[in-house]
C-alpha cells in the first residue's frame, strides 16, 4: 500500500483512469458473481451440482491457459488494445451466458468470460498507470480499492439480480462491462510505454526455476481448498433450506468483504513484521483448521456461515502474500512469472468445484471440506519442503507497483 500523498491525489485522477477502475470493479466482480445462483441454475436447467460446478471450472482453466500467452499478447497489441478485447469477450459471452437453455451452453460461454477476464486483468494496471496524470501512487491505491471493491460486492450483486432469476447477473455483468467500453474508448487517449515483446515460450521456461515451481504447486493445492469453500458452500447451505440467491449473496458478502480488507490491509502489515513464508505457512494452518471446524458443523447454518467468513479472513492473507511471493521469488519479469504461477495455480481451482460436489454426493456434505483441509496442508508440506529455493521470497517488495500487481494477480 502506498502513503499520504498517494491517498490525497486520489480524487484527481483523469476521468480515463476512472473508466478504467470502474471496469476493474466489475472485472473483479465476476469472481463471487455466479455463487448465490448455483442452486437456481441447476434447479432451472435441471443440472446437478456436479454440472453446475462446472461454470466455475470452464472458467478457471480457460482464464489460466490465457495466462500462458497474455504477456505476449499484450507486449505486441498493447495494454489498451488488449484491455479493450477482454472487455469486448467479457460483454459476449455474459450475454451468451444468460441467454442459454442449458447448463451445457453456460458452461460454455463461461469459458469465453475467463478468455475475456484474463486479457483484462492482466493490463488493467499498466492501463491505469499509463493513463494517470495525478501520480503513479493514488493511480495504485484506486487500482487495490476497485480490486476490493469488486470481489466484495460481487457476490451482493449477484443475490440481487440472482433474486429475479439467474440469468439476471448474467446480462447485468454485460451491460456494466458494454458501459465501461464505451467509457475506456472513448476517454482513454494514451497507452502509455509498451513492454518490450516476451516470447511465447517464456512461462512455460518459467517454470523450470526451481523456486517458481514451488510456489506454483503450492498455490495449485491452496487453490483447491479456496475454490471448494467458495463454489461448493452454497450446496451445503441449500441442503440446511438456504437456497435463494440474495441470501446467499448476503453470505458471500461477508467473505468477499473479509478477504478484501485482509488482503489490502492486514497482509502488508504482516509482511512488514513476519517473513512471508512464516506467514504462509501459519496461513495454511488456519485455512485447513477452519474447512475441518466447517465440516464438523455441516449441520449448522451458523456454523458454515461463520466458516466461510472466518475464511475470506485468511484468504484474504494468503492471496496477497503468496503472490507477492511470486513476484520476490526469481529474476523473470514480472509478466511472466505471474502468467506461469497463474496457469498452474487455477488448474487448481478448475478441478476443484466439480470434484467437491462428486465426493459430497458420494460419502457426504462434510467430505469435501475435509478434502479441502488436506490439500491446504499438502500446500503447507510443498511449502515446507521447497523453502531452500524460496530465499528471496522474504526480501521486502521494494516497487509499489509490483505490490499492487500481485495483489491483482493474486484475486483474478
């Protein structure tokens, strides 16, 4: 995070930085958007939790394997160019996605949504700092509130609209992303300094330095447990009677406000006292900690819902510092060690859905939380094992866009 006078230019930025935060609210607002209206998806297209589960897979491993290329991508068409084409995929397919008549199509078009997703945030911030005018620190500090602002109300947005019917959130994403395009081409004038053109092959060269590889694997089993408390709770709270989607979005505020402010705010504070992988490390801890209480309480409403809170606390953390981790760990741009990291971490997330609602509907609603806290602590056992490679993970981030980056990355 940045000081004062970041915080006090903030106000005055151009109006085509504030296009671009506005797009950047909405982008990040995808990640939670589709959780409170799971049930009515399936129950409407008469789907089962495993197939609805899907729409987060479609798009999670899509948004990870465009990960391998949008630094080449972006290096060659230019922030703003590639910016505008995630926006544009975004806009189709959410349209296409709340048009369909199957949970098939949906899942489909999902897959076109993270294409869209991650061409965008992988520029945003090189867009709005390019654009600003009011200083590189208050262009950052806007960037880290539009990134919490997003994934918090999200999930709120959705249980609103998710609340007249499912496709609601669906067309409202596309209209908010339509209205951000017109903004962003029309007041956005600049690019601003193009990167020097990265090689096709560059991530997957990544991740053959040792310390990457570590990282990677560990965030591909924290990623599991993440996405199996966020894309299987609302099975488990429908199995207790809570199945419309505006109380599951209430609920799903709760952890998106609770990851947002651990992430921007707690996670520095941390880092400045603590080495990030002690930080880590005990973070794993608490994750695995809390999916077991949870499984324990699958019976109780309050119990899951207080679960699912307390981990958008250590989310929140875990997110930030271990991206940042990323962006300390080698001498690879930055680019692409967090295009390579991303592409193996969301494989991760995209197995994890379906797999939770298989083992709950084959042995019960507790067995994918118990299966969540075992793969956070196979993520602390990576950690642990691989920590000789990690000696520069616990220098201090010295670029305070490189911070802002890794927290970007880290919640995409």
């Amino acid at each position: 995070m940045t000081g004062g006078a970041a915080t006090g230019s903030l106000l005055r930025q151009p109006r085509s930085v504030w296009a671009v935060a506005f797009a950047c609210v909405v982008a990040f607002m995808g990640i939670g958007l589709v959780d409170p209206i799971l049930p009515a998806i399936a129950a409407d297209l008469q789907a089962t939790p495993t197939q609805t589960s899907l729409l987060f897979t479609s798009y999670l491993l899509i948004t990870g394997l465009a990960m391998l290329v949008t630094s080449w991508l972006s290096s060659r068409l230019g922030a703003k160019r590639t910016l505008l084409l995630g926006l544009a995929l975004i806009v189709v397919f959410a349209v296409a996605a709340g048009a369909s008549n199957s949970v098939e199509a949906v899942i489909g078009f999902r897959a076109g949504w993270g294409l869209g997703n991650a061409l965008f945030i992988s520029t945003a911030l090189a867009t709005i700092v390019g654009a600003t005018s009011g200083g590189t620190g208050a262009a950052i500090v806007l960037y880290e509130a539009a990134l919490g602002l997003g994934i918090a109300i999200g999930p709120l947005v959705g249980g609103l609209l998710g609340s007249v019917s499912w496709r609601g959130p669906f067309f409202g994403t596309a209209v908010l992303m339509a209205v951000g395009f017109i903004a962003i081409t029309t007041l956005l004038r600049s690019e601003g300094e193009r990167p020097a053109p990265q090689p096709l092959s560059a991530p997957f060269r990544a991740l053959r330095v040792p310390a990457l590889a570590v990282l990677a694997v560990t965030a591909l089993f924290y990623n599991i447990a993440f996405f199996v408390l966020l894309a299987y709770t609302p099975f488990a709270l429908e199995a207790l009677g809570v199945d419309d989607a505006f109380t599951l979005g209430l609920v799903f505020f709760g952890w998106g406000v609770a990851l947002a402010i651990t992430s921007v705010a707690l996670a520095p504070v941390l880092t400045r006292r603590v080495r990030r992988t002690t930080v880590l490390a005990a973070g794993f801890v608490v994750l695995a900690a809390d999916l077991v209480a949870i499984a324990l309480l699958t019976r109780s409403l309050a119990g899951i819902v207080v679960g699912v809170v307390v981990g958008g606390l250590v989310l929140g953390v875990i997110n930030t510092v271990l991206t940042e981790a990323v962006m300390e760990a080698t001498d690879l741009p930055r680019s692409v060690a967090s295009s390579a990291y991303s592409a193996v971490r969301f494989l991760g997330g995209a197995v994890a859905p379906p797999a939770a609602a298989e083992l709950a509907r084959l042995v019960g609603t507790p067995a994918p939380y118990v299966t969540a806290a075992g793969s956070a602590v196979l993520a602390l056992v990576v950690l642990l094992l691989g920590r000789r490679s990690l000696g520069r993970v616990d220098a201090p981030v010295t670029d305070p866009i490189e911070e802002a980056e890794a927290v970007g990355t880290g919640d995409a």
